[in-house]
C-alpha cells in the first residue's frame, strides 16, 4: 500500500534482472531469475537455505558469475569489466564470518575500507574520510569500540561495523545478507530497525536477503520468495507470507507453520 | 673479541644482505601471516629451489630459474588460494611435493660435484658479491615502495578479499601482486639462506610481530626488524662459533618468535580478568 505513494519513482528501475542463470561446479544456483526493482524499494528476499538467495544479491553486485542472462544495475550492463566501476555505488554487506582474534586491524580501520573503492588508487584518507568514518560509527551505535581489534567483537557488533563499513561507502543500492543470522533477539531487532532507518533516511534502494521470517514484515515494500534456483512468488508481505505459501516454500505442513508462527511472535 | 673481520668487504656484504634480505622477507612475511597462507610459501620457496637446480643441471642462470619455477607454482596456487574452495591445503600439498621430488630429480641428473645445489640448500650469506647485494637491494625497494604505494589496496585485499572486492578494489590483481613480490623475495635470498631454510625467515619474524600488535604498520615494522635482527645475531654467532650462518639465522628467528609468544598481550588473561566481580559491584 505503501508503495502506491510513491508512483513517481515506479518507472525508475535500478536493477533489471533478466533470465539470469548461475551455476558453480555441478549445480546450479539460479536457474532463471528475473526481477525488476525501482528505486527506493525496500525487497526482502525470502526461501530456505540453498535456495539460491545469496546469489541473487552476488550478480547485482558483480561478484556471481552469469552463465546466461543479463544484468544492468543503475542504468549500466553489469559485465567482467564494469564490475570494479559499478561495486564502487553498490553497498554489501555479506554474512558474518568468524574473524581471527589476533587480525592486526581496528574496527575504524575496516569501516574505512568501505571508502578505498572511492578514493582509487595512490590516494589516501583524509581527514574528510575519517569523518564520515567516525559519522557512520555513531550511526550504528559502534563509537565507543572504534579502536578494539575488530576481532574482538561480537556477531552483533561485526554485524553493526559492516553495515558502517557499507554506508562509509555512501552507496545507492544496499545489499544485505542475512544481517541477523546468529544474533540474538534483541540484537536482532536493533539491527532491523538500524536497517530500515538507514534506508528511508539515505533514500537507499535495499535488498535484504534472509530466512529469518520475523524480521520482515515490519521492513519491507515487497517480498520475493525463492526456491531451487528460482523466484517461486512475490508480492506485498502480507500477500506474500500467507500460511499456504510459507508451508509449500519451506514443505511443511501448514499446521507446523502456525505453530511457527506463534512461537515467532514474541519477536 | 676480535672484530676487525667487519672490516673486509665479504662481512660487509654479509651485513647488508642481512639488512636487504631481512626487510624483503619480513614484509612479505605479513602477508603470509595475516592471509594464513604459510603452506603457499613454503611451496613457493621449495619450487624456487627446484628451479635453481634445474638451471644448474642445464647451465642456465638458476636465479632466472628459481624465479621462473617460483612463479609458475604460483600461477597454479593463486586461483586455489583465490577461490578458498576445497582445501586450498591438499593441492598445495601436491605441488610442494612435486616440486621436492623435481628438486631431487634434478639434483640426481646433475653431473659432477653438487656443492653448487647444496649451496642452494643450505645458503651462504658470507660468499653473497656485490651484486647479490644489489639484486636483494633492488628487490626490497620493489617490495617496501609497492607496500607503502598502495597500502590501503593490500590492507583491505589480507583483511577479507571478497569484502575489498566488493567495495571495487582489485583484490585479485593484489593477491598476484603479492604471489610475484613473494616469489621475487625468495629467488634473490635463496643464495644467501637457501632454499630450505629461506621459508623460515619470511614466516618467523611476521608470525613473531603478529603475536605483539594489532596494528598493521607496526606490524610490517616489528617484523622487518626482527628479520633484520636474526641476519644480524645468526651472522655474529656463526662468525664467532663457526657455525653454518643459514641455520644460525634461522633458529635466531624462530627464538624470537618463541620470545615473542612468551610476552604475547594477545594470549595473557590479565590479573584484574582472574578476580571475580567484588559484591559491592554485582
């Protein structure tokens, strides 16, 4: 309903996706893919592990090898060569991965990695940099920890520093991947409304992928549902996340769905 | 004690491939530490040797081998290492005991003495020329000019290579640019560490520094020192105890990193850590 308000931006489309197909060794991630989404959307990108979700966000950023299909993300095709051009607009923030306690580098430092993109090559961070460095560690509530080794965060806390190392990029289409895997309910719903603040403020156009079903409807205009490799449906988050199609996404049986449901609600 | 032996152009030689061979392997040294890609080296370093000797069987220039072979090792490693899928362990595994087994190969081909692939094997850093001199020279300027050049670029590329990738970084451009400097350092310091102990000097001096900060300048900074450092006492040891100066080298080196982990702040529970939260504060 939200999105009637906005018709103005509705022919304004920021990634095109066409018949997209990815395959890595002996399978196949996506198996045809398309999808359009205008600018200042806000998609939630929905369906069990393996499904190919992470892939999706990986050929918008330029990082998923296409095999067939076509990709223009800001009005530009994604190819080999305007990948390192296109990357430099596009925010990522990929899943938590451990990181080694002893890593010789500091939460300011890797937020500072998000500008090296834009500034190119030879040149080094000023004082400008740093700035918007330590603007976006306030934005996300990480100043106090900006000279710990950034191993020794915790999940929620790398989740917060990545997203600042994203925004530090100033980039016009966010990519999330799974920001609330492994984090604790609270921590959970503190990065989805960081998430969602940072969107309409910054006029962002978001994708955020995850399997985490609480977190969506709160945040997102549309939700696109995916499975085996391929967009299985979409729509609104109410029309989308109904009992049926939740239990023939995931193949579960409806009543284990409500029960699900129920136990979600405390979230 | 006698010291008038610095006064000789050999020991003078000696002393500043020390210095030249130490900045080169301890920078490149950080690189391997903080990528956790030791096994790359080591392999990278044997196939250098192999090479080496395969210029000494067919009588061709071994340095221009040891380089050769050195870089086509990593020709192969780089994309295992790129990709991070399968074990990168096992192949790298492979190639280090192929390159082994050539080495030995070529080693049994060559005719006549082989005081010339053991010299290769063990290094002798107090017959290093002039030249040998302003090769490792150059080498260390490449090394050290390109690090500080482009600081941030290898920064981001050992941090996390998909995350400078995706912020348009060319981490794989840097990951090759760090395979050729490591394979550069190697050749130029095989004649005066040798070709099996040589690993040791890149890898021992960064793990060292990498047990002492968390900062990735001084990181580069301790672990040239301390490479620099192990030339220096290994040198005076093996001059004063007649001792073979690549072996002295090296386990100076490795007692330095046996120093460093002792005094480690990353791995000490502080005392304030081991008293339980007084009463008055729960």
């Amino acid at each position: 309903m939200g999105s009637r308000v906005k018709t103005k931006e509705m022919n304004n489309i920021v990634i095109n996706i066409e018949n997209a197909v990815v395959s890595y060794r002996e399978d196949v991630a996506l198996r045809g893919v398309s999808l359009r989404v205008k600018s200042g959307e806000f998609v939630g990108i929905v369906g069990p592990n393996g499904a190919g979700k992470t892939t999706l966000l990986t050929i918008v950023n330029g990082l998923g090898k296409l095999v067939h299909g076509r990709v223009e993300v800001l009005g530009h095709l994604l190819t080999p060569g305007s990948g390192h051009f296109l990357r430099k607009r596009v925010g990522y923030v990929p899943q938590v991965e451990n990181i080694d306690p002893r890593m010789p580098i500091n939460v300011r430092e890797v937020v500072m990695i998000g500008r090296y993109g834009l500034l190119g090559l030879l040149r080094r961070p000023g004082e400008h940099d740093w700035k918007i460095v330590d603007e976006m560690l306030e934005l996300v509530g990480m100043s106090h920890l900006a000279q710990r080794p950034i191993g020794h965060l915790s999940g929620g806390e790398q989740q917060r520093v990545a997203i600042a190392r994203c925004l530090a990029q100033e980039p016009e289409l966010f990519l999330l991947d799974e920001p609330t895997a492994s984090l604790d309910w609270r921590a959970k719903a503190d990065i989805l409304g960081l998430v969602r603040l940072i969107h309409n403020s910054r006029h962002l156009t978001t994708l955020f992928v995850t399997h985490d079903l609480s977190c969506l409807p709160v945040a997102c205009d549309r939700v696109i549902l995916v499975k085996q490799g391929l967009i299985w449906g979409e729509g609104s988050p109410a029309e989308a996340l109904t009992d049926d199609n939740l239990s023939q996404l995931y193949d579960m049986p409806i009543s284990a769905v409500r029960e699900r449901r129920k136990e979600a609600i405390l979230i | 004690m006698d010291l008038s032996i610095f006064g000789y152009q050999f020991m003078q030689n000696a002393i500043l491939s020390a210095v030249l061979g130490g900045i080169a392997c301890g920078t490149i040294g950080v690189f391997v530490v903080t990528m956790h890609m030791p096994f790359v080296g080591v392999c990278m370093s044997h196939a250098a040797f192999a090479g080496a000797l395969l210029g000494l069987w067919l009588g061709f220039n071994p340095l221009i081998g040891a380089f050769g072979v050195s870089l086509a090792s990593a020709a192969i490693i780089g994309p295992l290492a790129d990709r991070g899928e399968l074990s990168p362990e096992t192949s790298v595994g492979v190639i280090f005991s192929l390159m082994l087994g050539l080495a030995f190969l070529f080693m049994g081909l060559m005719p006549g003495t082989k005081s010339g692939a053991l010299e290769l094997l063990w290094g002798s850093i107090l017959t290093n020329t002039r030249s040998d001199v302003m090769l490792l020279g150059i080498v260390a300027a490449v090394v050290v000019g390109l690090v500080i050049a482009f600081y941030k670029e290898f920064q981001a590329t050992v941090f996390h290579r998909d995350m400078a990738r995706s912020v348009g970084i060319p981490a794989t451009l840097i990951l090759y640019v760090i395979l050729f400097l490591t394979g550069a350092t190697i050749t130029v310091s095989l004649s005066s560490i040798g070709g099996l102990l040589i690993f040791s000097l890149i890898l021992n001096p960064a793990a060292a520094a990498y047990q002492l900060t968390y900062s990735m300048k001084r990181m580069f900074l301790l672990s040239a020192g301390f490479a620099v450092l192990s030339g220096w006492i290994g040198l005076l040891m093996s001059y004063l105890l007649n001792i073979p100066s690549g072996a002295t080298i090296v386990i100076v080196s490795s007692v330095i990193f046996g120093i460093a982990t002792i005094l480690s702040p990353k791995r000490k529970v502080k005392p304030w850590q081991k008293k339980p939260l007084p009463e008055e504060r729960r």
